[in-house]
C-alpha cells in the first residue's frame, strides 16, 4: 500500500539557492517543450482542415511526443550546459509532466466539439505556460531508503539536507521517490512510501474462492472440500523419535557424559524437525494459495488450543508457525487469511446450524436435525470456511 509522508526540510543557503535554479530550469523547460506541442497541433490542425500547400512547409516536424521531447533533453544538456546540475531523473519528469497535462486537456477539446460528448462532465482549460515561482515541486522517481539517515536527506545534485524529522518512517516502509516542493513558508520533502506490512490485494481477487481449514486428528489439515493435507512420513516419524529422545535423556544420570550426549542428539533431532517442519509449512502454505484466494482459520488462542486442540494431535505442534507462514504469503500475494472465532466449529452442523455434542473419540459427524452426516474434520472445516466467508464480506465492506 502506497502512503506519503511529508517533512520540513532546512536546506543551506546555498542548498536553497540549487533548488530555486533547478525550479527555475525545470520551469523554462516545461514552457518550451509545451509551447513545442501547441505549435505543432496548432500548424497540423490547419493544415489538414484548411490548407493541404502549408503540409509542404519544413516546420511541419514529428509530432512532439514523450518519448522524443524526452530524448531531446540530451541535445539539450549540449547546447545548455548548466542543464547537467540537475539530476537526469529529475528533469525527465519535465516531458512526463507536459505529456499528462497536454493530453488531459487534448481529451477534453476533442470531448467538447462532439455534440453531446461529455464523458464525466470535466473540460480541461488550455494548459498554461508556467509564471516564475509557479513550477514549486520536482521529483525523483527513484530512491534509496538508505539515503534518508536519521535528520539527512541526500538529494542528488543538491546535497545533504536536514529534515525536521516529526515522525520516524516505520522499518516496514519503503521510500519508492522523493518530491521537493517550494511553498510560501520554506521548503518541503514529500515520500511515496511503500507499506510493505499492508500490501494491496491483487486485482483479480475473487472473495469466493475461499476454503476453510482445520487441524486434522490425524492429518496436519483438512479443508472445506474435504482435501486432506498429510504432514510428512518423515517428520511423523522423527516427532516420534524425539519423544523417545527425550526418555532416554531422563533415564541418564544427571551431569554424566552419556547424558550430556543424549541432551546433544535431542538438540540436533529438534533442529531437523524444526526444519522439515518450517519446509513442511511453507509447501503447504504455497499448495493452498495456489489454489485458493481466501483461507479461514480458527483465531489461535493458545491457551484455550492447550486445552483442547494442542493435545489432539502431532499435528497442533507448529500451527501456530504455520497460520503465520500463511498469513505472511498472502499478504505479499495479496490474497487473504481471515481468522475466524473457534467457538464451536467442530459442534455446529454446518448445514443447520444445530449444536451435535460429540466426543473426540466420535469420529464422525450426525445431525439428528438435518440428517447430514459426515467427518468431523470437514465438517468443522466447512463452519471456518462459512465463518471466513461472513467475516471477509464484513472486512471487504468497511474498507
Ligand atoms: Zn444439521
């Protein structure tokens, strides 16, 4: 998500002094690659409607575009030589500038003399060649985060300037460019952040496309379409090797060498799982938002998960892990995981809505209500995905 935070800077004397003549060369500038426009259409326009001889005329070059006033600039730093004190990024926004204005105002010409063509009701005025002191602001399109250090801002071709820093730019944020602006009371730095912890979602986003998970009793997940993720034979086997790991341990005496040796195993047999695990996590995560644009979970709530959920299975240990893995790739996909309230999913019929009591032991699923039976896990699945969906709908209409 994109956001801009502006700050006071205090240039030097002669810091300012850069920027006013950078203002003003950019300003002449402008003026001369608009007025190029306006001539050419102004010469083309007659010559096609009134005078086909004045096509013969050498004036009638190209047609001034962005592209060739922009290679014009480098004809231009030849014959002006002071033109090369402005950072090249920097004066290549002056074409960028001319083309958007002419062009929104050519839009609504041409919108004006179609007899009932207004398209949204706006009329563009003839662009107007700029006063001086009325081009204020300039850009780089292009900066490096690490050129903003604490109150100094290295503004190329200008030079390091103290900033009134008010706010400190949060770490999350990247500075995509960097606008110095001239207003009555002093000079003025604008930042086009980039949030990277709140990213857009991607334009294609389909809300319905959405699945619900749950932790499975014996498989690591079971989704709302009744798919079954299996964690790994290996992993299951060395969670298994690890409780027996950590038996032995208790059984040798303390502060002997066979011990410390046993402790050290242990130590490494964690650190494999940890990494099959976190291996694990990632391949699941990626399957699922590969497929799906919106994956409910239940809210973690570790304590009331200890309780319950935590002892169901190998497969509690990491979900935690897991649900963030997940969260942090559909963030940066710009897809979605919502968390929705646990309170009796696995009880809810998930076509009725009645409460079935069950055990853990009672594998399945029966509504004495509805008659809808089936497994447990999907069906508490298809409760989160029920809860995702409501709760997605809430998310998507405040915002
Ligand atoms: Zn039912």
């Amino acid at each position: 998500m994109r956001t801009s935070y502006q700050y006071k800077i205090k240039p030097t004397k002669e810091q300012a002094q850069k920027i006013d003549k950078t203002l003003e060369m950019l300003r002449y500038q402008y003026n001369y690659l608009l007025a190029q426009r306006f001539d050419w259409y102004e010469q083309n326009r007659s010559s096609i409607d009134r005078c086909p001889l004045i096509c013969h005329l050498p004036e009638l070059k190209d047609q001034p575009n962005y592209y060739n006033q922009k290679a014009s600039l480098t004809q231009l730093k030849i014959d002006r030589p002071w033109y090369k004190e402005i950072h090249s990024q920097v004066l290549q926004e002056v074409p960028k500038k001319v083309e958007i204005t002419f062009n929104r105002w050519l839009k609504g010409f041409r919108r004006e003399r179609q007899p009932n063509g207004d398209a949204n009701g706006k009329k563009s005025g003839r662009p107007r060649f700029k006063g001086k002191g009325q081009y204020k602001t300039f850009t780089y399109p292009q900066f490096n985060r690490h050129h903003f250090v604490n109150d100094k801002i290295t503004l190329s071709k200008i030079g390091d300037v103290k900033v009134i820093v008010h706010r400190q730019i949060p770490d999350a944020f990247d500075i995509k460019t960097v606008s110095v602006t001239k207003k009555a009371d002093g000079y003025y730095v604008s930042l086009s952040l980039d949030d990277k912890t709140i990213p857009g979602i991607k334009p294609d986003f389909n809300p319905d496309n959405i699945v619900g998970i749950d932790v499975g009793l014996i498989d690591f997940i079971v989704t709302s379409d009744n798919k079954r993720i299996v964690a790994p034979k290996f992993l299951r086997k060395a969670e298994r090797k690890l409780k027996s790991a950590q038996r032995r341990i208790s059984r040798r005496k303390k502060g002997s060498s066979r011990r410390k040796k046993a402790i050290k195993k242990l130590a490494i047999q964690h650190q494999k799982i940890a990494d099959t695990r976190k291996d694990f996590h990632f391949k699941t995560a990626n399957a699922l938002l590969k497929k799906y644009d919106v994956v409910a979970v239940e809210k973690l709530n570790i304590k009331g998960l200890a309780k319950t959920k935590l002892s169901k299975s190998i497969n509690d240990a990491g979900w935690g892990q897991f649900v963030s893995i997940l969260s942090n790739k559909a963030e940066n996909a710009g897809l979605k995981v919502i968390s929705i309230n646990p309170n009796g999913t696995s009880l809810e019929c998930s076509s009725c809505g009645h409460k079935v009591k069950k055990p853990l032991s009672q594998r399945m699923h029966n509504c004495p209500v509805c008659h809808t039976s089936l497994c447990r896990d999907l069906n508490a699945a298809i409760n989160i995905k029920n809860r995702g969906a409501h709760g997605l709908k809430a998310q998507l209409m405040s915002s």
